[in-house]
C-alpha cells in the first residue's frame, strides 16, 4: 500500500484512503490497494528571485479527487502547468502514471499527453469550430478515425456531459457559462482519458450550474474510474466532491486531508478557508446534504416489508 507521506515532505498530511473521511462515502475503499498516479517531490519554482514553490510535495491516487487550493499567487496554476507538461520546475520530480516528466522525449510527452483531458478555466475552445468539432478535434488530431465516426464520438462526449445535439451546432459564442464549461469538459474527455485536470470548473457559475458541474465530476469517477485533479476556490465543490485537498501557501503545501481533517487543524494559512463567512456556510450546507441523504436511506430501509 503506498503511503502519501512517502514523499517525505514535512508539512502535517493525512495518511487516509481516498474517500475514508468524506461524510456518505463508501467506507470499503479504504480496504482497496492503492495506486500513486501523480508524485510531485520537492519541486521548487522561482520567477527571478520570486520564490513561487520551495519543496512542495504530495501524491495523488488513482480515482482520487483531489483537489489544489490556495490564495491568489500561490502557485496552484503554476503548479499545474507543471505536471501537464507546459512548463518545468526548477528543481524536484513530477512522475505522472508511472513517467518522470524530466526525463521525457517528445514521442513519449505526446503519448502521456494522450492519456489524460484538460478542462482549462476559461473553456479554451476554438471560436471558429462549432462545439462539435471542438470535440472532435483531439481525435482528429492523435487518431485515424473516419469523419463519421469523429461525429458519433463527439456527439457521446456531449451527452456524456449533459450537452444536446442541437449545442453541437452552435459555436462558443452562443453558449451560456455552464455549457462553455461542460463543452470544455467533453473535450477533456474525447480521447477517454484515465485523468483529468480541471482549472477552476466551477468559475464564474450562477448556483444551479455550479451544482450540475458538482454532480458531473462525481459521476465521471464513480462510473469511469477517472482520477481528478483539480483547481478550484469553491468551497461546496470541495465539501462535496473532494476526496483529499492540498493546501499551498507560502510556497509550500501546508497540509493535505479530507475537508473534515483540514477544519480541525490550527494553522492559519489553512484556517482562513474554514473560519470566514463563505467557509462557514459551504461547511453547514456540506452538513445539511449528508443529513439529509442519511434521513433517504433510513426512510427506504424503514419502507422495506419484513
């Protein structure tokens, strides 16, 4: 069993299973072999003489979501630019499914690339290209596919996100936050990837479409076994669907758990997510979903004939 400690960094992490501590979550899990996917030991980062990482290291497990968080200027984007291979730290190792990224050619960057999907913050589609042909353009580009064939897997990808045919005709311009976001993430997800690495997804959503990404990234892993990994500053994002959460500041990460476990530590740069108003709230809803979930299962246990 890997240990996520055993990058030796020195900052307080938690030793639990993905999911063990998630209120709701399936507690058999913690039984489940582990595998490491991404290992980030000691990678240091400077603009200059800015210092952006000093010897930040964590791990993440295969179908984990974890979950990157911060204040601005932190280094979370830098961070992930990193592991996906457009840009180099300055020193310490990133091993991404089982590959020092260092250490890679070309060839090899372009294969690892294809085995997972970027959601960028921003969509980062073609505004030229109809959404379907956004989509599509990861198989067209890696893959020898036929042209009608492209369009059936593109049209999938866009139900596998909640998207209609009919959005597969329209072109980024048309489409509202919500469908821009799950456009991108049916894109991320065209050439099946085992991972996915999602900037910000919930972003400048109104509450009902930032709910519907919640639900969407929860799915992804539970029916397809993704890992994800993720940027975000949403709180009920992270209460919900977050298995573990790394903690960056001050170039460091400062600690690394459940949501749960991170609410009890004392260190200030990790407090402030949980002691303000908007912490507090995202806290009594995350409270208020496990409550009411429980009250379903013990009415449909209580309804069974004996």
């Amino acid at each position: 069993m890997v240990n996520p400690n055993a990058s030796g960094n020195s900052t307080a992490q938690a030793s639990i299973s993905p999911c063990d501590d998630r209120e709701g979550s399936d507690t058999t899990s913690s039984t489940k072999a582990r595998e490491t996917v991404i290992e980030v030991d000691k990678v240091s980062t400077h603009f200059g003489s800015h210092v952006v990482h000093s010897d930040v290291s964590f791990e993440v497990d295969r179908a984990e979501i974890f979950a990157l968080i911060g204040g601005s200027g932190s280094g979370k984007s830098t961070l992930l630019r990193e592991i996906i291979l457009l840009q180099r730290p300055d020193s310490g190792s990133i091993r991404v499914l089982g590959s020092e990224l260092s250490n890679l050619g070309e060839e090899d960057a372009l294969a690892l690339r294809q085995r997972w999907g970027v959601m960028f913050q921003h969509g980062g589609l073609f505004g030229a290209l109809t959404i379907k042909e956004n989509v599509g353009l990861p198989l067209r580009e890696h893959t020898q596919l036929g042209e009608n064939l492209i369009d059936e897997l593109a049209s999938a990808k866009l139900a596998m996100t909640g998207l209609t045919a009919e959005v597969g005709t329209q072109y980024p311009s048309e489409l509202s936050g919500g469908m821009m976001k799950r456009a991108s993430l049916a894109r991320a997800l065209a050439l099946d990837p085992e991972m996915l690495f999602l900037d910000e997804p919930t972003a400048g959503l109104d509450p009902v479409s930032a709910e519907g990404v919640d639900d969407l990234v929860l799915k992804l892993r539970d029916i397809f076994g993704l890992t994800i990994f993720m940027i975000t500053h949403d709180l009920d994002l992270l209460w919900q669907v977050a298995d573990r959460v790394a903690v960056l500041s001050d170039g460091k990460v400062q600690g690394v758990g459940s949501m749960t476990e991170l609410s009890r530590m004392d260190k200030p740069s990790v407090r402030q997510f949980f002691d303000g108003s908007r912490g507090r709230a995202a806290r009594e809803q995350d409270l208020r979903l496990v409550g009411s979930a429980a009250t379903h299962v013990h009415r449909s246990t209580s309804s069974k004939p004996k």
